[in-house]
C-alpha cells in the first residue's frame, strides 16, 4: 500500500494528465520454456468409428483406422502399404487387424499367406479358430487330391483367361511376348475356347472345363483355318508358339505340376468370411510364386470381387512378390484400379521399401505405392528409414524416430495424418497371432505357464514404458532444436 502522501501525489497527478498505466519491463524468455502458458493439445484422431488399432503414444488417445469408412472423406483410395524389418509386430498387426474387422457383418478377407510354420502357413491358428480350411497351394500333394486352380476357369472371362496366359508365360520367360508369340497364343486359346461349351446337338462340344494341356496341344499342332486366316504358313505358327509352349509345359508336366492343369477344385468356398491361400510349401525364391500371385490374383478378381456390397480385404504378405515382377504389377494395378470401385482394400506388407523402388518395376511399382493413402512403417535401420521417408515423403520427424521404434510401436501416415502408433493386441487375440514358436523358446513356455505370462506381460509394459520414454524424450529434443528462436513476453 502507498503512503499518504504518495497516494495523495497519485490522485493529484491522476486528475491532471489522466491515469497513468505502468511500463513493464520485457522478460527475456524462450519456446520450449514458454510453452507451459499453452493448454495441452493433440492431433485430431481419424473419427471413432471402424476398428481399433491401439493408442497415440504421445496424447495416449485410442487409435482407430477403418479405411471403408475413411474413403472419400480423409482418404481418396482404401489401400494400404505395411513396412518394417522381420520381428517388430508387422504379423501381429496384420492378423489383429483382419480378426476385428471380421466382427462386422459386412466383411469379408482374402489372405495370401507366404509365410510358413511347423508345416503350415503362419494364419493356419486363425483359420482353425474360425473355421476355415485354408486353400494349400502345394505342387507335392497336388498329383495326389491336392488344391487346383485353373486358369482357364469358365468363371473367367475370356479376355481374361488370355490376360492371364500372357503374364503367366511373361513371368516365366522375363520379358514380353513379341507379336509373332502372342499370335499364336492368342489363335490357340480361341481354338480350345470353339471347342469347349454345353454338347450340342451335333454331338460337338464337351462339359469338362478347357485345361492347360489343351492350350499345350493346341499350340504344338496349331489348326490350319488360324493360319490361313492371316495369310501365313502353317509352320510358321507353330514355329512361332513353341516357346509359349514350353513355358506352360512347366505348369503340366514340370515342377509346378497339377497345381494348375485341371479344373478348380471343388469346394472352394468364396463366400466364407475368411480365405487364406496358403502359399507356405512354394519355394519363395522361385519363379513360382510371382506366377500363383498372377493366378490368383486373376482368379479373384473375376470370382471373388462381385458388386454385392460387400466390403472385401486383400492381404498379400511378401508383397514384394508381386510388386517387383513388371508384368504381375500391371495385372494388380488393374485390380486395385478396377476393385476401389466395388469395395476392395488392398493390403500389401512388404520389409523393405528399397525391395520395390529398386527392382526390375520400379515404374509400376510407384504407380501401386501411389494408390496406398496408407502407410504404416515400423522399425528400420537408418538410412533405410531415410530412403522411405524420401519416397513416401514422411516428415523429417517422422523419419528420424523410425530407427529408435520398438517392437509394437509404429509410425501411421494415413493421407498426411502421421502419428505414432502403440498397436494393443488382448489376451483373446495373443495366442492365435504370435508364430514365433520356432525361433523363441518364450513362446513355448509362455504357452505352458502363466508364471511366464505373467512375466511376459511385466517385460512387454517394461519395454512399452521405455519405448515412450524414448518417443517423448525424442519429440521434445525435436521440438527444442526447430523452435529454438527465443521469443520476448
């Protein structure tokens, strides 16, 4: 409180020039120090409607994704791109992912299952959980009653059985088919399609699906009408068609034999919720396996996708597979242009964004890494962390804390919304998506003792703990050096 004399001065000097506001001095401060006077806030969340992923490591907001009910809004395509090194929970993800969206009535799943264990592929324990018998791919048990597709299925139409002859025989060979090859092909294909059809009266035609040992015939002894037709020799047309022939020989007679040489397989059922092709007995490596994508993907695409207002998934591990081959990319790329319309979601999980931006289809590889509006990349190396975030155009903060993720964390970019992501999978879901039996010992015990779970569990929130610990002290850092300018209060 002022004295008498100084508040009778400052009533005195009021009256006279008015009321005097006093000057503060500046307060020198900085950003990271000033930040304080700011409410907490967070990056809005993708809506509360869809499935649950998990929760945002830095607000600790749920996590929901759903890309059906995401499109047309926040995303402008439903495909979704999964990167990361082997062990940091792209599997576990994948499967959680797959089991909450079957809780909607309206789904439905295709998975391409590469992987294998104990046998088996690694969605085998979803699968019997639910009670599907997985469709096994397997050129050893084919001869013997095993699974069959075929590519010149009735339920294919018949412009895309010869779409699909052509990126099987330029998968196989490694290059296109010239004109003179592709003719050939072309006029034996027609000529086993005349052939084939309900009987007639006339006793012409046959019920029995056309096969590839037909197309085989056919192109060894070409008819003479397809010749005459184009003013050739008959010679020539099956001079031109023996390299197509040897080709396919190697699906009827070689080591990819009676996978692919009959008619379909009975039984299959295409309308289950769940579809898993398991591809786990395929030598990975080999040239067989971008040839079964390209016939699968062929196969689905003309009996599986239909406009029944279904919402329907396409997963594909080591997608890679199907990314790097030129010709197999082109018939994917088709599907995915061709399937956003009708509901399909494409799921490609892949361990290294340089497998595909630097492989023989890099052009089209591009083109399908365009149409994922979703990417969700866990843990890798740095200088691969920086090669990803240069082609995917992540944030330089999104890339700099890629190496430092944990198992179970990961870096969501969904259309331009990145956030990071702590995937939660329950108790339900944890025996049917961990398939590490093989190379952990954990695993068995954690199976066969809830003294380890317990364990298991303490080590697992440890280990979240650190791991946002880690996340948060990197944010700050982050934040501390681009806002480093000091401000004046």
């Amino acid at each position: 409180m002022l004295d008498p004399l100084g508040a009778f001065t400052d009533a005195f000097t009021s009256f006279l020039f008015g009321k005097v506001e006093t000057t503060r001095l500046p307060v020198r401060t900085s950003t990271g120090q000033a930040q304080a006077v700011y409410l907490p806030t967070a990056a809005p969340g993708l809506g509360d409607s869809g499935v649950i992923i998990g929760r945002e490591v830095y607000s600790g907001k749920g996590y929901i994704y759903d890309p059906f009910q995401l499109y047309g809004q926040q995303l402008p395509a439903p495909h979704w791109l999964v990167l990361g090194e082997s062990g940091n929970g792209k599997s576990a993800l994948e499967k959680t992912y797959v089991l909450r969206q079957l809780r909607f009535r309206d789904r439905q799943v295709v998975v391409l299952d590469a992987q294998g264990e104990d046998g088996v592929g690694e969605w085998n324990l979803i699968a019997q959980e639910l009670g599907i018998t997985p469709i096994r791919l397997d050129p050893t048990a084919a001869l013997n009653g095993g699974i069959r597709l075929n590519p010149l299925d009735p339920s294919i139409t018949t412009t895309g059985q010869l779409a699909l002859l052509r990126t099987i025989i330029e998968v196989a060979m490694g290059h296109g088919l010239d004109e003179r090859s592709g003719f050939a092909l072309k006029v034996a294909h027609a000529a086993v399609i005349s052939g084939f059809g309900p009987t007639k009266g006339d006793g012409s035609g046959t019920d029995r699906q056309p096969v590839l040992t037909d197309i085989v015939e056919q192109l060894r002894h070409p008819e003479a009408e397809s010749a005459d037709a184009m003013n050739v020799d008959i010679d020539d047309v099956r001079a031109w068609g023996l390299d197509v022939a040897l080709v396919l020989d190697r699906l009827v007679d070689g080591d990819l034999r009676g996978m692919f040489d009959g008619p379909t397989t009975a039984g299959i059922d295409l309308d289950a919720p769940l579809i898993v092709f398991d591809l786990s007995h395929i030598d990975r490596n080999s040239i067989a396996m971008p040839i079964l994508m390209a016939i699968v993907g062929v196969w689905l695409e003309h009996t599986w996708i239909r406009p029944d207002r279904k919402k329907r998934i396409f997963l594909v591990e080591e997608a890679w597979h199907i990314i790097n081959s030129p010709f197999v990319a082109q018939l994917f790329q088709r599907l995915l242009k061709f399937g956003r319309r009708l509901g399909l979601s494409f799921v490609a999980v892949v361990h290294h964004l340089s497998d595909v931006v630097d492989g023989a289809a890099a052009r089209e590889a591009s083109a399908i890494l365009k149409m994922a509006s979703t990417r969700t990349i866990y843990a890798q190396k740095a200088d691969e962390a920086r090669a990803t975030g240069r082609v995917l155009g992540l944030p330089r903060w999104a890339v700099e804390i890629i190496p430092t993720l944990t198992p179970g964390i990961a870096v969501w970019d969904v259309n331009g919304n990145v956030q990071v992501v702590k995937h939660l999978i329950t108790e339900a879901e944890r025996p049917l998506v961990y398939t590490d039996r093989a190379m952990t010992e954990a695993s068995a015990m954690t199976a066969s003792s809830s003294v380890h779970t317990d364990e298991a569990l303490a080590i697992e929130r440890a280990a979240d703990a650190e791991a946002e610990e880690r996340a948060e002290a990197l944010a700050m850092a982050r934040q501390l050096r681009d806002e480093s300018s000091e401000t004046v209060a």
